[in-house]
C-alpha cells in the first residue's frame, strides 16, 4: 500500500485521509496483517478470561499450581510477543519496512511508554504519601474537606503535567518508527510547538476510536456481564445456570472484538502518522522559506 505520509492535512483531513486510505487498500491490508492480528487477539481473549473470575478454573489452579503457572506465563507470553508481531505488521503497512526493521523501534517505543508511565505511577504514589502524612487540624479531620480539596488538586496537577508532557512523544515516537535516526526523543522541541495541533488530533482519534469501541462492545459487555454475576452468585451457592457453551461462545466473543479493535488501532496509528507527515511539511516550508528570507537579507 502506498501512502502519501508527507503532504500538508488539517487534522480533519488526517483523520479522513487515514480512513480512505486504509478503506481503498482493504484487500492489501487484510492480507498483510490478517493471521498476526488473528493470533494477537485469540492470545488476550485467553488472557483477559484467566482474568475474569472462575470459581472453576480457580480450583483447577490451585489443584494443579505447576500446570496453571505454566499455561498462564506462556498464554501471557504470546500475548506479549503477538503485540510487538501485530505492531511491526502495522508499521510495515504504514512505513513499508520490514518487521525485521521495525521491531527493535517497536520495542524501544513501548518500554520507554511503559518507564514514562511507571515514572507518573512513582510520581503519584510519592505524592499520596506526602499528602497522607501531612497532619490536619481537628476541624479539617471531622469534615475531612480539606483533604478531599487537597487531593483534587493534586491529582488534577500531576495529570496536567503528564499530559503536557506526553503530548509532544506522540509526534516523537512515529518520528522515530518513520525515520533513520536512533533518538526516540529527537524533536521532542519541535512537537511542543505543534502540542496545541497534536493534543486536538489525538482527542479527536481516541474520541472516534472510543465511539466505535463502545459501538462492537456491546456483546463482549453482556457476556462479561454474566460471566460476573454467575461467578459472584456461585461464591454464594447458587448455580451458575450458564449453558456448557457459553465459555467457547465468550472466548470467541472476544476474539473478535479485539480482531476489530487490532484494525481500529491501525487507523488511529495511521492518522497519527499523518499528522506527523504534516508537521514535517510545514516544518519544511517554514525552513525553506526562512533560508530565502534570509538570502533575500543578505543580498
């Protein structure tokens, strides 16, 4: 598939353009990413339902602790691989490199966004437990106002912090996947100057990506739902009174969302990568046209 990545776009149009384009290659698409995707989704059905409550499956476990360890850590551990696999296939769509080439990226971008994150958990963690020891007078203890205010603050600070700070490594990290360079943070300056373009594009791609989301849902919400609540009424001594199909029925369930959700991914990756291809462009022309002024000056 080829895509035109450097072109001027409002972010309507990278949004517009990354839906057209992904539409008009579909077949080209689907062929490339369809088995790797497949695979990531069956691998965090399981997962997902290991997490889910299961008195049965609980029994299981502690009945046959070395068995569980292991189909757990290697069902955890495809999940994990599949991920980096269904990335490296999304960026070879975008980039055209092959996943030989994008996988040491992929994998320096998600560990770095898994340490930022770590960084803010710490950061929050720190500030909760300065906050729990600072001493409130006995007013401020029977109201308890003041400590709910303080606490608002806090946390609406440090998530403006992370958010200023984040924004800008949207444009960073595809700036990474797309170029030559080994500096994931190289131009991390230039994306703070566009971070009023870039928080607009990505509130607008989680926006539509939350909207259909929550539209393909609905099914894995319902079995979810009664899985929840034949578990809770089983810890109770109630029978579960679930039909013997219905684990196949809830594993295939998620399979296909997160089929789906693999593919709304790669168009909210796409657009992102879009917008980056604009940033560029009239980074250029911006340096184009300050080196003729400054000819023009000198002559």
């Amino acid at each position: 598939m080829e895509i035109e990545v450097y072109k001027y776009r409002s972010v309507r149009h990278c949004l517009r353009d990354a839906y057209t384009a992904i539409s008009e290659n579909l077949k080209s698409v689907f062929r490339k990413t369809w088995w790797v995707v497949s695979l990531g989704a069956i691998a965090l059905s399981f997962t997902t339902y290991f997490f889910l409550p299961n008195m049965a499956l609980h029994v299981w476990g502690l009945e046959n602790q070395i068995a569980s360890f292991v189909v757990q850590s290697l069902v955890y551990l495809a999940t994990i691989v599949f991920g980096f696999w269904v990335l490296c296939a999304f960026w070879h769509v975008i980039n055209g490199r092959r996943w030989r080439e994008n996988l040491p990226r992929v994998i320096v971008t998600q560990l770095l966004s898994a340490a930022i994150a770590c960084l803010f958990k710490i950061a929050f963690d720190l500030l909760a437990k300065w906050l729990l020891s600072v001493p409130a007078s006995p007013a401020e203890q029977q109201t308890g106002e003041s400590a709910s205010i303080t606490w608002l603050f806090a946390v609406i600070g440090l998530g403006i912090v992370a958010v200023v700070t984040c924004i800008p490594l949207c444009y960073t990290f595809i700036r990474f996947m797309m170029g030559k360079h080994w500096l994931p943070f190289a131009g991390y300056g230039r994306g703070f100057r566009y971070w009023g373009t870039i928080f607009v594009a990505m509130l607008l791609i989680y926006l539509l990506a939350g909207i259909a989301l929550a539209a393909v849902s609905l099914p894995v919400v319902i079995l979810v739902s009664a899985q929840l609540y034949s578990q809770l009424g089983a810890l109770g001594g109630d029978p579960l009174n679930i039909p013997g199909y219905f684990t196949p029925l809830l594993i295939v369930t998620l399979t296909l969302f997160y089929f789906v959700v693999g593919y709304i991914s790669l168009w909210a990756q796409l657009a992102s990568t879009f917008l980056y291809g604009s940033i560029e462009t009239q980074q250029a022309e911006k340096n184009k046209h300050d080196r003729e002024e400054n000819q023009t000056a000198i002559y």
